[in-house]
C-alpha cells in the first residue's frame, strides 16, 4: 500500500498522548528557527533506514508514515496540520524506523536537528512535550514489532544475542523465526543467505548484516562505541546505570571533561524494570527506559555521549593517571575513575534451565519479553522489588502470574507499596516458601517443577515463561586485581578501604579513603557493585552525584 492510494486518509487518533498538535505559539516559535516548504502528493520526507535530517511539522495536508519496502509498504499513522513527524532516533542520531511520505499536496515546516536538540534543552514546555511524545512513539514502535528484523532461530546463541542488544538498548525490532515464521525462508532466498550463515539483520531493502557483533550493529544503528582519547581526560566513568549517568551528567554540568562507556546498554538493571514508583518526583512513576533515555539526553545537553557497546577489561595506573583497556583495543586515561558497572541477575541453578534461557526463560521483564509471552501464564522467581514491578507489569496481558519467593515474608525486601499492588492483584498468585526443582518443556518451556520448601511437597505449574530475579553478581573482573574486592567481589569503598590501600598508589597522599573511594586514590565505585550499597535507583543517582564532588576534592584539593 502506498500513501497515494485509495480515498484521502484519515488522520490517525492519538489515544496515547504520543501525537499531540502543536499551539499556533509553538509553531510560530519553531518557525524562527526552520523553514516553510511546499510539498506534492509522494514526496519523501524521510526514507526507514536513513538518518533523518530534519524535524518536520505538518502545516497543510496530510503525512503517511509508513513501515516496509517496495509493495510490501504499509501505513501506520497519519498526520494533520500541526502535527510533528519524528521519535526518539531523531535526538539520538539513529536512522529512522519508519519512513514519511506526503499523502496529498500540502506545506510542512522543516527544523534543523541541531536546532531542534537547542530548543527541546531551550523550552521547557515545548521541549518535554516533544519528548514525551518521542518516548511514547519509541514504545509503541517497540511493542508494535516496528524496525529492521532478525531472521534467525530463536534457539541460536546468536539470534538471542542480537535481540537482547537491540532489546536492552531499545531498538525497535522483530524477530522472523527460522522455526516457525514461513517468510523466514523467503527472505532468506531474497538476500542469497544459507540458513549456516543465520542469524542476519534486515535494515532496509536489501541492505542485510550477516550475524553482525553487537559493535556492528551498534555503529549501523547510530549508537556511538568508545574511541581513544586525545590526552588524558578529567573523569572516566564506566558503566550507565542511573549512578553512573548521574556520575555523568554532574560531572560534565560542573565543567570536567568526562568520558562515559557501557558494555552492553544504558540504564543498567534499572532500565529492565517496567515502572518505578517510588522515584521522587514522579507520583505518576517513570519506566526505568524512560529514565534512561532521557538521562542519555541530558547528558548529551552537557556533551557526553555513552559510548555503547564498549566493554573494560584492565584498569591500570599511569604516571598518577588511570588507564582503562576495553575489548577492541581501545585505551582511555583518566585523572580519576567513577566505576559503575553494576551487577548481573544471578542464574537460576536448576537442571536443563539453560535450553531455555533467552527463548522462555529471562533475567528482565521488558516490552520484548513481555511481547514473546503474549497472553500465557509465567512465572517469576524473587522476593524483592525487581520481582514484583516484574509480576505486576507482566500481569497486564497475562492470565495467571506465579510469585515463587523462597522466603515467607514478602515485605522483608520488597517495598510495601509494591507489596500492597502484588497482593491485590487479582491475576498474580504469590507462592512463599517455594523454589523451582525442575523444567518440563521441549523446545519451549511447558511447565516449572515447585517444592514447597518447607513441605517437600512437589507440583507442576503449568507457565510457558519464566522471570527470574534472585539476587545480583558485580561486574568487577576488569578490575585486574587492582582494587580490593570483598568476598562476593563487591568493591570496598570509604573506611572498608582503609586497610586495603595499596602503598604505591597513596604514598604521595596524605588522606584516608573518601567516602565512595577504593582502595586506589581518584578510583570512586557507585551503585550496584559497591559493596553496602543500597539498592535503589534513587541512592544509585545520589552515589553517582556525590562521586563528582569527591572527584573534585580528589582533583583540586592540592592533596
């Protein structure tokens, strides 16, 4: 279907609040800065697949965007006069996921990007009403299956690879399953691949990656991987979770030069989590996507982009400097480090579990996983707030959530609110004193095997997906031996430091540890991998804050 067929198009309804229309103030306003322009029935805005450019407000007539190629071209929404074109990619420099094509000769309004990203950090009122629509658009182009698809097997190391990348980092995306999709062969003859060299990434047309690494797939989808610094900069803080990104932005806000990686997707374990209610300043709560997404922006307001993927592997000092080492090579010097790699879900040690991890077993509770589940009854494993923001948000489509904590007592780690909503709802059964012995499925999991442990006694209940969150393991191996670790690997920081300091590194300083730093002077932990910390986003974001006013002391206080 092409945006020139049939009767004139219907402008389509915005129940969500993802397509507002913009005052004549705030037209008049965008018009300054951008420039009015005719336009004829089938001219191209933008193509899916390439940067977009500019930012467009329709002014007369009406706008199709549109999702595929060639005939298999379809419309997804139409826009009216008033309307603004564009999602989340445009601020972030990704190449768009749907394509905009003129439905009928009319007049649009055309906005730099780089104008654009002034006005949006500018204006406040215009700036979140435009981000806050881009935010829900990225949503519903992810829970819709919009964006480039992988064709592959779902039971492939490397599909499951490819969609938790594209997942974690919010990447509009579907899978074509060789298993069970018929036009996964198709397109596979279209492209001229053998099923060997599956999985492979279609981003338009005939544009294919051939089981891409993750660094690929990033650079072509416009995130930005870490590069080798000129000279050495004042601040390297590795890890995005909220501390790390807090780390970022008042850092960079406070006039240092900072430097920022993640290994896998900003927002940490944080942005697997579907609400946060309790987050001051939100009565309304914030998904922990949407905190981080617009974290990345603010950061980029003080120019700091996250690189991504960009995994550390040595930490090393250097004539009174840092040195960390990532994956491909790269080195970056620092005067002082924020470590902020957080932590990993633990696996569930259960026999046969591993067949089914990335295909009906996950360790996040997302709008990707949440949209392979479709309306069967799951189970989620944990006792504390990742696990009931999980069966609470999981319970919105599903028929039956099970919540299988070992403990008795829900409120010795969970928040009492999210007790009070676990509790009352009437799709989510909570099973205290139960742990999973065993897995019954072929291919896709079929039922959990559940003691009672308190019983013995055994059942079957009968869920096609399983959630777990028991307990987290840091990220602290690219450590080197460095830094003093405790017993679980946890980074000792402030007076737990203290007797941990390596003489070579404090021998010229005449202090004690900081609060947040190691047993390394300039080297500060935040969140999740510091051990005693509390595990809360809100604590994280105030590590992350009180990390740069010790990086400050560390730096500028002639110590």
């Amino acid at each position: 279907m092409t945006a020139q067929a049939g009767p004139r198009l219907v402008e389509t309804p915005d129940p969500y609040g993802a397509f507002p229309r913009l005052t004549d103030e705030q037209v008049d306003t965008l018009a300054v800065v951008g420039e009015r322009r005719r336009t004829g029935s089938g001219d191209v805005l933008y193509a899916q697949g390439e940067p977009a450019s500019e930012f467009f407000v329709v002014l007369e007539g009406t706008v199709a965007v549109v999702e595929g190629f060639g005939d298999e071209q379809e419309i997804v929404r139409v826009h009216g006069p008033r309307r603004f074109l564009g999602e989340l990619g445009l601020l972030e420099g990704q190449p768009a996921f749907v394509g905009a094509v003129l439905a009928e000769d009319g007049e649009v309004l055309a906005v730099s990007v780089a104008a654009l990203r002034r006005l949006v950090l500018g204006d406040p009122a215009l700036g979140e009403q435009i981000l806050r629509a881009y935010l829900i658009r990225r949503s519903l182009l992810i829970g819709g299956g919009s964006g480039f698809r992988v064709v592959g097997s779902c039971y492939s190391p490397d599909t499951r690879r490819l969609l938790e990348f594209a997942a974690r980092n919010r990447l509009p995306h579907r899978l074509v399953d060789l298993e069970k999709d018929t036009q996964a062969e198709v397109l596979l003859r279209r492209f001229g691949v053998d099923i060997g060299d599956t999985p492979v990434v279609v981003l338009r047309g005939t544009d294919v990656l051939r089981n891409p690494s993750n660094a690929e797939l990033a650079r072509r989808m416009g995130l930005r991987r870490a590069d080798a610094q000129r000279g050495v900069v004042d601040l390297l803080v590795v890890g995005a979770g909220p501390a790390g990104l807090a780390a970022v932005v008042y850092g960079a806000s406070d006039g240092l030069s900072v430097s920022s990686v993640e290994a896998l997707a900003a927002g940490g374990q944080a942005a697997t989590t579907s609400l946060i209610e309790n987050y001051l300043g939100f009565p309304s709560g914030i998904s922990g996507a949407e905190l981080a997404e617009r974290s990345l922006i603010q950061a980029d307001k003080f120019g700091v982009r996250v690189a991504v993927p960009a995994c550390a592997r040595t930490l090393r000092p250097r004539d009174g400097d840092y040195v960390v080492g990532f994956d491909d090579g790269v080195e970056i010097a620092a005067r002082a480090v924020v470590i902020a790699t957080g932590a990993h879900y633990r696996r569930l040690e259960v026999p046969g579990i591993a067949e089914f991890e990335g295909t009906s077993v996950h360790y996040a509770a997302t709008l990707h996983e949440a949209r392979t589940c479709g309306s069967s009854p799951v189970g989620v494993v944990g006792g504390g707030n990742s696990a009931g923001q999980a069966a609470v948000f999981l319970a919105q489509d599903s028929p039956r959530v099970y919540l299988l904590v070992r403990g008795g007592d829900l409120t010795r780690n969970m928040s009492r609110y999210l007790v009070d909503q676990v509790e009352r709802h009437p799709r989510v059964t909570v099973l205290t004193h139960n742990e999973v012995r065993g897995v019954v499925g072929n291919a896709m999991l079929e039922a959990l095997v559940v003691e009672n442990n308190r019983t013995g006694e055994r059942r079957e209940l009968d869920v096609r997906a399983l959630f777990v969150f028991i307990g987290a393991s840091p990220h602290t191996a690219w450590l080197s031996g460095l830094v003093a670790l405790d017993e679980d690997g946890f980074v000792l920081t402030g007076a737990d430091a203290d007797g941990s300091r390596a003489d070579d590194g404090w021998q010229h300083v005449s202090r004690r540890p900081l609060v947040l730093e190691t047993s390394r002077p300039g080297v500060f932990a935040v969140g999740d991998v510091r051990r005693g910390s509390v595990k809360r986003v809100a604590s994280a974001v105030g590590e992350g804050a009180m990390a740069v006013r010790l990086v400050h002391e560390h730096l500028f206080a002639g110590i």
